[in-house]
C-alpha cells in the first residue's frame, strides 16, 4: 500500500503544479525497474490510480481537514500530497485506518524520514476526531463540495436550487455505459448475452446499456466483434440528433476518439469524413473503425482552418464536438477542477464560435450543423450559439425533442455525464 500511496502523492503533486492527471499517471504506470518507483504489480496499478484519482476528486475537502491538522504550513510538496493522499483513504475508502496509516508513516520516511513522527500524529489526531474535523471543513463550500469557489459561484449562479446535485454529481465514480451496435445485435439480445454471463445491466436509452459495475472491456462479451462500444450515455444523443439519412455527405469535426462518428456509421450509411487535429488521437478513430468493421475516410486537420483540408464539396450534416472545459465530465477527469482557472471558460468560449464560423461555410444549404460541448457553463453554450445566430442571418437553431434535455443541457447524474446540444439549420 505504501508504494501505491508515494506513487499517488507524486501523481497529486504534479498535477498541482499544472500537468494533465492522465499523462502523469500514464508516466508513473509506466516506471521500470531502477527509477525512484519500482515496477508495480497490477494491484499496485489499480491503487495508484484510485488514490490519484479519489485525492484530486475530493482535493478541496482534504485540503482543508489537513490545515486543520498542521500547527503550522508543510513547505515539503511531496509530503503534503502523500497526507493528502492518506485523509482520502480514511475518508473515503474501506482501507483499515491502522494500514493506512503504517504504510503512509513508511512511505513517508522513505522520502523524508524526519516526517515520520509528523506523520503519525497527524493521521491519529484525524482519526480522533474526524466528525468535528470534516463539519469544521464543511463550513467552506469548498470544504463541503470539492470545487474551487469560482466553479462553484458558476454553478450557483445558473442552476440555483439544482446547483448541489450538479456538484455532487461530479464527485461520483463515473458510471460505465455500453452502445449496443444495432447493425450487429439488438439491445435485448445483447442485455441476454450479458445476463448469460452473470453481468448486472440495464437498458437507460435506444442503444445505451448501463453496467452495475464496470469491467475491463476484455470481460464484455462480442467487444472485440464489434458489438458494443463503451460510450456514456449522454454522448449518444449526437447520432440521433445530427438525424443523419443513408448517402449523406457528413462531417465529424472533431472526432477522436471516434465514439460518435462510429455512430453515426452505425445508425445510416454514411459518406463520413472523420476529422481531427491532433494524429495521434486520429489513430484512435482508426482502431474504433476496424473493431467495428465501419469505413469513413480519415483527415488529420484542424476544424478552425478548414482552408487547409476542405476539398470544396459541401456537407449534409457536421458534427462539431468543440473544446471546451470539460465541467460536465469532471467525475472522469477530476483535475480539470483544479487546472482550469476563471478565464479560461471565456478563453473556450471564443475558441468555440471561431470554429463554429468556419464549419457554416461547409454546410449546404437546408443541412444541419450539431454543435457539441461536455460544458455546463452557459458561456460556453447557448451564449455561444447566440453570438453566432447574431452573426449569421442564414442560421437557425432548431428544437430538441429527445428526453432529459433542459434547452439542450444535459446534467451530469447517475446515469450519464454534463453535455450540450444545440442544432443548428442553415436557411434554403
């Protein structure tokens, strides 16, 4: 346990200093016999990873358990972290808190081994008083939701009384969604497939399958043959609202991974030019594709600059699943919460409605054009879309008909994660 603490601290370390928690911990997985990190074991993996992730999820919280802790501030990070890392699992796990704290003492003392003592008392002491201790943090609505207060002012700001089920809804472990490949398989066969081999699901949208508990995607039955994707369930309204018909010439803008042009693929045969930016996440779309045996021709460019791409011929349908803070799936990516800073959403927002622009002109006449955020915040959102309509006197946006969609905001829950929709019609 105590490897999986250090390597945890130092994964919660750097990402506090800016870096991107899926780089830094794909980094520390990564370590080779002789670096400050042995080779870990695959429950030594899986432990990093939930103290790394479960830390950082709950980071606003702890940190302010632990100044209630400190007589006075630690100037030494690493040790700071590894306590960090230690409040987490007695508050928020089923460790045994007499093993948390061995290990954490141990792991501390192979790093600072003055710290020892530091680190003994400080664990003990919580563990006395760990009621007045978290009512104490709470008072602060960082302490109480896990935010930085900006966030949670947004928040606050837009949804009033729904506000607390939005935030708390982005600190639970993120649910594990199937789509069922309907070209291969229905749904009720494939919840009977799964049934046959004793895993708990349930059927929550048209081709969206929810599993009581993940799994590795090596134990889902017909993955490998294309019969499902992991897609979460709010991700899977773009196909069908985009309503896309068979011949169409369509867009995917930003398409790595390739959940969603996979299925559109899946829903009509399309002429689907799958674009993005960076190439190597385009590699991705290309193991989607052939997993699932679909065809749609590849393009490594960026949405903003078409010019640089675009062969002239315009689009039926274009799917534009723009950059953005990423506020609706902060459960999966809990650091986002602690790297993403107030400006930044109007940094996103500006982004947004230049590829926006850009795409329109690829649109034909009568198409349609879905525009795509896993944001929460209005300003990346309708605002966005207000500002182009202003702009653009041959747009519209259209109604949406589909369930659990506030004026296209989907909100993160049990079931699905935070996305927005908006669909947009360019004027015959």
């Amino acid at each position: 346990m105590d490897i999986a603490q250090r390597g945890a601290s130092q994964v919660v370390c750097q990402v506090l200093a800016g870096r991107n928690l899926s780089q830094t911990l794909s980094a520390a997985l990564q370590t080779k016999p002789g670096q400050i990190m042995p080779e870990l074991t695959p429950q030594q993996r899986g432990a990093l990873q939930d103290l790394s992730y479960g830390t950082l999820r709950f980071y606003g919280q702890l940190v302010r358990v632990l100044d209630q802790l400190l007589h006075k501030p630690v100037q030494d990070s690493q040790l700071r972290c590894l306590l960090l890392v230690a409040l987490y699992q007695l508050l928020h796990t089923k460790a045994a808190p007499h093993a948390v704290v061995d290990h954490a003492v141990r792991a501390v003392r192979k790093c600072n081994a003055a710290a020892g003592g530091l680190t003994n008392a400080v664990l003990r002491n919580f563990l006395r008083n760990r009621e007045a201790l978290v009512a104490a943090a709470a008072t602060s609505e960082e302490g109480r939701y896990a935010y930085p207060q900006w966030w949670i002012a947004s928040v606050q700001a837009q949804y009033g009384r729904h506000s607390e089920a939005i935030l708390l809804a982005g600190n639970q472990h993120p649910p594990m969604t199937l789509r069922v490949n309907c070209r291969c398989i229905s749904t009720t066969d494939y919840l009977a497939l799964l049934a046959q081999q004793g895993i708990q699901a349930s059927l929550i949208e048209p081709d969206a399958v929810l599993l009581k508990y993940p799994l590795p995607v090596n134990k889902l039955p017909g993955f490998f043959d294309g019969l499902v994707s992991v897609q979460d369930a709010g991700a899977q309204y773009a196909a069908r609202l985009l309503d896309v018909q068979d011949g169409m010439r369509v867009l995917d803008a930003c398409a790595a991974p390739g959940g969603k042009s996979t299925h559109l693929l899946e829903l009509a045969q399309l002429d689907l030019l799958a674009l993005d930016k960076n190439s190597q996440r385009l590699e991705l779309v290309r193991e989607n594709l052939q997993r699932l045996q679909l065809h749609a021709q590849l393009q490594n460019g960026d949405a903003a600059q078409p010019d640089s791409w675009w062969d002239g011929k315009p689009f039926h349908r274009i799917l534009a699943d723009v950059p953005c803070s990423a506020s609706g799936v902060v459960r999966r990516h809990p650091d986002i919460k602690w790297l993403r800073r107030p400006g930044d959403i109007n940094g996103f927002a500006q982004q947004q409605l230049h590829i926006l622009c850009s795409l329109w002109r690829l649109l034909e006449r009568d198409g349609k054009l879905l525009y795509i955020t896993c944001s929460i915040f209005a300003r990346e959102n309708q605002q966005v879309i207000n500002e182009f309509l202003n702009q653009h006197d041959d747009g519209k946006q259209l109604p949406l008909s589909m369930p659990n969609l506030n004026e296209g905001q989907i909100f993160p829950n049990d079931q699905q994660d935070g996305f927005f929709y908006a669909l947009l019609q360019k004027h015959a």
